[in-house]
C-alpha cells in the first residue's frame, strides 16, 4: 500500500502520557489514505482506531496491537457567511474559540481547556456535565462523514447524530470518518475574554498537577467516586481536587486501569451504573 504503518514508542498519543509500542500506526491526510488503511486493516482482521489529540484515551497494554491513525486532514476553517463556516474535524477546538472571539461570535467557550479537535469533539458529544445540557451540536448544522463499509460520502443533522449524554452515532465506530462540519455562530459582544474566564475556572476547580483525560466516566455514582479521591496505585491516583479524574505520573497504564476496575468492582458491589468515558485502546 502507499500509505507506510510503521511501529513507534512514544507516550505522546493519550494526554495520560503512558508509553507504548504501538505495532501499526499510520498517518492519513487524505479520504483516499484513509480507505487503503481501512482495507489493509479489514483485510487482516486488525482492529483499527482514528487518533484526534488522544485527549480521552486509554492505551491498555505496553505493545498495542491496533492499527492506530492519526487524522492529519487539513485544517480549515471557511466562512459561508451568515455566520455559517466550514469547519474539518481535524482543526483543534481552542483555534475555533480564539477565531469565533476575534470576530465577536458566540460559540463553545466552556470547552476552552478541552485539548480536542473538533472531530473528537462531534463524535463525543463534547459539552459541559449532564446537568447543563450544552454540548457542541448546539451550533452545529450538519455533519460530513466517510462511511468505509458503504463506500460513500455521507452528510448527517444534528438529530439524525445524538443519541444521548457523550454519545453520537460516531461513539466508537472507526470506519466512520468524521470530514468537516457546517457550525452556525451568532454575533455577540463580550464584556470579557470567555477563553481566558474559563481557562482561570478551569484553573480554580480542575486538577492539572499531572497528566490526566479530564473526566474517566460518563456515568457514575459520584458518591462513591467521591469516596476515591486521593486514592493511589504507584504513580496514579484519582485526583484530590477534581471528582471523577485520574492523574497519573506512570509510563504505564497498569495502575490507571486498576483504579478504574476499582470503582467499577465498587460500583458492582453496591448495585449502581458505570460507564466509562475514555476509550480504552488494546
């Protein structure tokens, strides 16, 4: 194939910094990069996942055996006017706030210390908790994908996409190649920066003394999670300031993974729901 899969050690793909050997890893610019990797993946029965910035994933083993793709598509960002602009899901969500500030738009401020792209973003539901009810999708107005198993270029609305709290019809499906999305910005006027606010809010009240995924689980019983906080295995711990977050100082992942069985085992025991939040990679 033309694309190259290489092997790397690194631990710069999971914002959990854990170093791997990841076996398969490749990089795609283009819909046709991205297909020869589909093909060559589906024709040895290799699972394969498509890396944003890594901001929500888990790597579980030292040798990691999945074809891993970074999403090196342009970046762009195109004004359809109207307050209409294109946007490719490979562009970082913090270059579309400081583009929306700089032209006075409203916009997804509260994800401003969310080190994401925006394709991540969409095929998340990136927001703020479940009790604010604000997520990404309230700007957007449609959504371009590459479906490998049809062979075809698709285009979704928003509520042909959300199924739920952190769930999209992309949640975990990696032959769906998120492409570009149409966002809708209103004008406004700012009494103050929204980024800087958030990122001195952020600051205040989330634990970034380590590196960390920001939030391990989509649902819990915070009670128990509570219960967690400083609780430690080698060099991870669930964070002291900041419920529902891991920080971890280990080049491996073992300890992050016996934390979340932990509160899984716990959960279990005492009969309530857990769902995880960061995508687990073997």
């Amino acid at each position: 194939m033309k694309s190259p899969i290489s092997s790397l050690d690194t631990d710069k793909l999971s914002f959990y910094r854990t170093k791997h050997h990841f076996e398969k890893y490749g990089e795609f610019h283009t819909v046709d990069e991205f297909i020869q990797y589909c093909q060559w993946a589906q024709q040895r029965d290799v699972p394969l996942y498509i890396l944003g910035n890594g901001s929500n994933v888990l790597f579980k083993s030292r040798k990691i055996s999945s074809l891993v793709l970074k999403n090196k598509l342009n970046k762009d960002i195109k004004p359809l006017g109207e307050g209409r602009f294109e946007i490719s899901s490979s562009t970082q969500v913090i270059d579309v706030l400081r583009y929306c500030y700089a032209q006075s738009l409203e916009s997804f401020y509260y994800l401003s210390s969310v080190p994401a792209t925006i394709g991540g973003a969409l095929a998340m539901n990136a927001g703020r908790g479940r009790q604010q009810n604000m997520t990404v999708y309230d700007f957007v107005e449609s959504v371009t994908f590459f479906d490998f198993e049809q062979n075809q270029i698709k285009t979704l609305l928003p509520n042909e996409i959300v199924q739920g709290y952190r769930q999209t019809t992309f949640t975990g499906i990696q032959k769906k190649l998120i492409l570009k999305a149409i966002f809708k910005f209103e004008s406004i006027s700012f009494q103050s920066d929204p980024i800087l606010e958030r990122k001195k809010w952020s600051k205040e009240f989330q634990d970034y003394s380590a590196p960390n995924c920001g939030s391990v689980f989509k649902q819990a019983d915070y009670r128990i999670l509570r219960k967690l906080e400083g609780l430690s295995i080698g060099q991870s711990a669930f964070s002291k300031k900041t419920t529902n977050w891991i920080l971890n100082k280990s080049k491996s992942s073992l300890p992050i993974r016996f934390l979340i069985s932990m509160a899984q085992i716990l959960h279990a025991f005492l009969g309530k729901k857990i769902e995880l939040e960061v995508i687990v990679i073997e």
